[in-house]
C-alpha cells in the first residue's frame, strides 16, 4: 500500500469526509497546509451531500487542479492539460469502481433521509466508502505519474 493510501484511509477513518482524505494526503505536493486541504475538500464529501460526484474523485480532481490547472489567461496548454487529466480521473475511478456518481455506487439517494438510513444500516461509509478513497488514491498516482 502507497504511503499516500495509508494517509488518505487513516483521515477518512478519523471520520474526515473521503473528499478531505484524498486532498490532504497530498497536500504537500500541492503547497497547502495539512488544514488548507481539510477546509478546502470539506464541503465536497458525499458528493456535496447530494450524490453527485463521489467525493473522494473530487478531491483527486483538486489535487490533479492544484497541480496542473490554468492559472495565467495565456497559457491555454495548461487548460488542455488539465482537461486530459480531468477525463482520465473521472473514466478510470468509474472504470474500477463502477461510476463516479456516489449514489449509484451507494444504490441509494443519499441526498433523503431514507438514503442516510440506509448508508447507515449497511455500514456503506465504514465499509464501502474506504474502497472509494483506496480507489481514488491509486488512480490519482498512476495519472501523477504518467504526466
């Protein structure tokens, strides 16, 4: 296991949403504080508590922005970068996980109450969602790697 899977489980298991997990094992890398990765992945766990996209790829995608995204008007090779490393995020992490929507990988519309219910009485954040963080984490390093 990579040093940084271990990092982003043991967040995620301190009960850290799989959005912060993901962004701050990688924090250094992208020049932010431990607490900067916390406060900036903290709002996209579950995928933004709506089941969109699972937050755990969304925190890859910050780091993946953090590394390589545009930030000068100009410098339009830095955008399509971004973008090819944006396409290969999402279509890996569905490819071995199954989606990169978080509620058809929960089969559950976590967005109700009855969605919460059931994640809770199926132990899905406990048991599930780790693999979800495990998933991201390796994606996120073959892509880190390749470029």
């Amino acid at each position: 296991m990579s040093e940084k899977k271990k990092i982003a489980l043991e967040y995620f298991n301190k009960k850290f949403h799989c959005s912060q997990a993901v962004l701050v094992a990688f924090a250094d890398e992208c020049g932010l504080t431990k607490e900067q990765a916390l406060k900036l992945g903290a709002c996209f766990g579950s995928g933004m508590r709506k089941g969109e996209v699972c937050g755990a790829c969304t925190g890859a995608l910050m780091v993946l922005g953090l590394l390589y995204g545009q930030y000068d008007e100009n410098d339009l090779s830095s955008r399509q970068l971004a973008n090819e490393v944006n396409d290969k995020m999402m279509e890996r992490f569905a490819k071995v996980s199954g989606s990169y929507i978080c509620n058809d990988l929960l089969k559950c519309d976590i967005s109700t109450a009855e969605g919460i219910k059931y994640v809770k009485e199926n132990n899905l954040f406990t048991q599930f969602c780790p693999n979800m963080v495990a998933n991201a984490v390796d994606v996120l390093e073959e892509i880190l790697h390749e470029c």
